[in-house]
C-alpha cells in the first residue's frame, strides 16, 4: 500500500468528523499541526495512515459489526484520502509538498431569481 511509504500526510477536517472517524484508541497521539475553531489539521505518518485507511475502509464498508461504526462519514473521509495517496509518488525531491486532503464541504447559497426579468 503507498500510504506506509508516505513520511507524513495531512488531514484537514472538523474535529468531530476526525473524532468519529478515528475510532481506536492507537489514534490518540496523532499530531495536531494547525488549529482553526473547530478545524483541525492533522499530520500522520505513513504508518498511521494505514492504519487509519483500514478503519475507514472496515467501518465504510463493513459497517454493522458494532455500534461505533459511522459507514457514512467514513466513506466520506475514505473518498476524500484514497485518491491522494494512489496519487503518490516513491520519487524523492527536495522540492516535494507533504500531501494532504482537506474536507470543508460548504454549502453554495444562490440568490434568489427575481420575478422581473
């Protein structure tokens, strides 16, 4: 899996939708790099990131097995990851950016066509 490669990899999210994602325990000391309100981002090693990706992908897509699994927001969170890290490179260079997902969905508010034309 590329994602055991990667050094580090950042998730941008809510900490809600990390919180309820994460789901075990050996996820605690994953470290918090920025803080905005209640968005945080967070920086995994590559091992972490597997180990994360398996959860989502259990809890995603085998959920049912307990009452913790949130098959919705771990798809989501899934989704949002697994292109980034098929889109990895083993190609080391200086110039290279740590990768990283940002989940901010917000809703696009349109103004209301008038009656005149």
């Amino acid at each position: 899996m590329k994602a055991a490669g990667a050094t580090k990899f950042r998730i941008t999210c809510a900490k809600d939708l990390w919180e309820t994602t994460k789901a075990f325990k050996g996820m605690d000391d994953v470290t918090v790099v920025s803080r905005q309100g209640k968005v945080y981002t967070y920086e995994l090693t590559g091992n972490e990131l597997v180990a994360y990706l398996k959860e989502l992908n259990d809890n995603g897509h085998n959920a049912g097995w307990s009452s913790d699994d949130y098959p919705e927001q771990a798809i989501r969170m899934y989704d949002a990851i697994a292109p980034v890290v098929d889109a990895l490179s083993p190609t080391l260079r200086r110039d290279a950016v740590i990768p990283k997902v940002t989940l901010d969905d917000v809703v696009l508010t349109h103004p209301t066509p008038s009656a005149k034309p």
